[in-house]
C-alpha cells in the first residue's frame, strides 16, 4: 500500500513527526519566506521596523505572547508556562504560538504580534545592526543542543568528507552556520552558495537553508546529504529519516549559545516591573529544566502537553542521550565531553559577552546570502554592551543562584565570566 503523502512530498508519517501536520500551511507564503530567509528580509523588516513603537504601544495590556519554533531552544519559554511561572510572578502570558520557520518568527517579532521570544543568537545582531529593529537579547535559551547528522546513503565519516556534498543550515544567520563552517575550513573544504543541481568542485560543500521541519524529510528523500540543525530534529532524524551522527556542536565549541530570549527594547524601559517578572518565569524556568531534563522532554513532547509535535522518545533521546552512549563515542561524534563535562543540551540563563565579541567576529568570517556590509567596522564590544541586557537576567539569576550547578556554567571563580574554547 503506498503511503500518503502530503503538500511537502513527505512520506505521511514522517512528515506528521517532523512537520506537525498540514494544519495552517500556505504554499504560497512558504515560498515568499523561503526567498526572505535568502536574503529578502532587510527590506521587509525595513518598513515593519518603522512601525514597531506604534505598534508596541498599542498592546499595553501587558499580556505576554510568546512565538516559537518546535525546537528545545525554545525549553524555559515553554516550561515557564507549563510550570505557571508567569502567572505566579503576577504576569497574563498566552499559550505560546508554535511557528515553522525563522523568518516567520522575525516578521512575527517585528510586526508585534510577539513580545517574547528565542532566536538564534546571530539573528538579532544581524537585525539590530542591518534592520535598525530594537530587538534585545535578554538571556540565553540553552546551551549546546545541536548536531551536525548525516544522511544513511552517504558515506560521510568526517567533515573533510562533506565535499562535493548538499548540507542545510536552519538559517543563514545562525550558530550552526558558523560552527559549520569553521569546521569545513579546518578540513580544507569551502563552504559556498550554488544553485542546486550546480557543479560542486571535490572541495566544495554546498549550503542551503531549509526550516528545521523540512530538513529530517529532506535527508530522507536525499535532497540533501546532511544537515546541521536545533534538537530535536537531530534525534528525529536518526529515529525516523536513518540519519547517521557526524558531530554535536556543543562538542566543538564548548557550552556555546544557540538560541537567546529576545525582547523588544521599548517593554524593557517602558515596563521595568514586568521584564523582571518575565525574566523571574524563564531563569527559574531554565533551572527546573537544568535538573529535570528527562521529565521536560516528556512535558513538551506531543506525548506531553504538545508543545513540540515530536513523540516523546525522541525528545528524551535529544535531551539525555549523550557521553553514556558508546556508538557517539566510537564513531566521533563525541571527542571532548572528558575535557567539556556537558551534556547533549544544557540549560543556563547568562550571557556571557565573550560569546557575543566572538560571534560577532565570526559573522564576518561566514559565508551567507545577501548583503553583509552591515558588518563592516562593526565591534564585537560595542555589540556586546549594546545589543544585550544584562540588568534584569542578573537579578533573576541571583534570586535562583542555582543556575550555578548546571554544567555549562564557566567553571572560574567568577560564574558571570568565561574564555570561549573550539576544538575539533
């Protein structure tokens, strides 16, 4: 009997564990944000930005809405909902809204349809300083959390093998997209942007961008060779799509930021009271995941309370399966673990400025689709003064000082300062 199959192509019960179902898809607007995500977005957010105090100041109801993609990125928005962490620190949040893609989720940022929310670290940068938006980083989502996972049809064992080979990135403007391609240039391949279907020299890797969703059904249809990518897409792919583990991130560059909790910049002045209440919700939040992880995996499961559409096994595996599974270890996924003491994902608040000089510095190094001249003379210490607020998660995090104990907390004297460490 032949499966059915979906608008995507995808196989239908894969595509219900990746994809979470049809239920608002728009071919139409697919494409559009497709195109976005090349490099369309600037003048978008342009025109969204101009509005944006207008807009915030008409939602002074101070009801929290909080957007997010399917990912454990997004963990302590969602378990500070689920826990009721919010409405105990006196704050109306409503049910977070699950969005498919990052432009989605920007447009959605800018236009004020949201006033929380986790993006990739690099992202705010990039529309602060290309976009004008006042967006803010407040804190980080996670630690860790990601993995670059390789197709069953390759015999892909290393990086160096990724040449003449088709990888997907979640977006141009993302960790994965750095740690990637700072690994592709150690092993003497370049990272380029082709058309697909374009010649590929032997030392060449072609990159695209695909939402998280699409990338385990793509691997699957070998429409790519591999992919780099949130959990809990990783898990989903070696449970559903044969996906073979290459390296998990965290492994390269220690307890690094993938997502940040974002906020608009005029709530952070306008309603001091309220941020800190907010900021109160997610630190204790990341706490409670910090200690419980398998427990969360199944709260946010589909399994769960569904706030992920992925079952909860493979939720647990993207969140606990890591330095006790022999097979990561034998096949080099992991090589650092001995020395880094992290788990597969971690959870803790602070936003170490040295991962923001550092990005910054990156972005300049990575290659991308569309215009990049917003980089140029840009300093990584200004941006780290600048872009994030560190009042309000401090006060958090001193309030629940158990944030210490999680293992990606720098291991100094000094919990609030680190040095960043690659090493492949």
């Amino acid at each position: 009997m032949t499966k059915k199959t979906c608008s995507h192509n995808h196989p239908h019960d894969l595509h219900a564990a990746c994809c979470g179902g049809e239920e608002g898809f728009d071919p139409g607007r697919r494409q559009t944000l497709d195109l976005l995500a090349r490099g369309g977005l600037a003048a978008m957010l342009g025109g969204l930005a101009a509005g944006l105090p207008q807009m915030a100041r008409a939602q002074s109801d101070e009801v929290l809405r909080i957007g997010y993609l399917p990912i454990t990125d997004a963990t302590p928005l969602l378990v500070a909902h689920a826990k009721g962490y919010f409405e105990e620190e006196g704050i109306k949040a409503e049910k977070p809204t699950l969005i498919r893609s990052w432009p989605a989720l920007i447009e959605g940022f800018v236009a004020g349809k949201f006033n929380l929310v986790h993006f990739l670290k690099p992202i705010p940068v990039w529309m602060r300083y290309n976009n004008k938006v006042p967006v803010k980083i407040m804190a980080w989502a996670h630690t860790n959390g990601s993995a670059l996972v390789v197709g069953k049809h390759t015999d892909v064992t290393d990086f160096a093998g990724l040449g003449g080979k088709q990888v997907a990135v979640p977006f141009w403007y993302s960790m994965h997209n750095i740690v990637l391609q700072y690994a592709l240039r150690a092993n003497g391949i370049k990272p380029v942007i082709k058309a697909q279907g374009e010649a590929l020299a032997p030392d060449e890797c072609n990159l695209q961008v695909l939402p998280p969703p699409d990338m385990p059904p793509a691997l699957a249809a070998r429409k790519i060779d591999a992919y780099i990518v949130a959990e809990p897409f990783n898990a989903l792919g070696e449970l559903k799509a044969g996906a073979r583990m290459l390296r998990f991130t965290g492994d390269i560059w220690k307890n690094h930021p993938c997502c940040v909790l974002c906020m608009h910049e005029e709530d952070t002045t306008a309603k001091p009271e309220w941020t800190q209440g907010v900021m109160n919700a997610l630190v204790r939040a990341s706490v409670y995941a910090s200690q419980n992880k398998a427990e969360v995996a199944e709260l946010l499961s589909k399994d769960g309370a569904g706030y992920l559409p992925a079952p909860a096994p493979v939720v647990t595996r993207a969140m606990t399966l890591y330095a006790d599974h022999k097979e990561y270890i034998d096949e080099g996924a992991i090589k650092n673990e001995a020395e880094f003491h992290n788990g597969r994902i971690d959870f803790q608040p602070w936003p170490y400025p040295s991962a923001t000089k550092l990005i910054v510095k990156a972005m300049n190094e990575t290659v991308v689709a569309g215009e990049t001249t917003f980089l140029d003379g840009l300093d990584p210490e200004f941006v780290a003064t600048d872009l994030v607020n560190y009042d309000y998660v401090k006060a958090a995090l001193e309030k629940y000082p158990e944030w210490k104990a999680d293992p990606s907390v720098a291991g100094s004297a000094d919990p609030y300062a680190r040095e960043e460490i690659f090493k492949l």
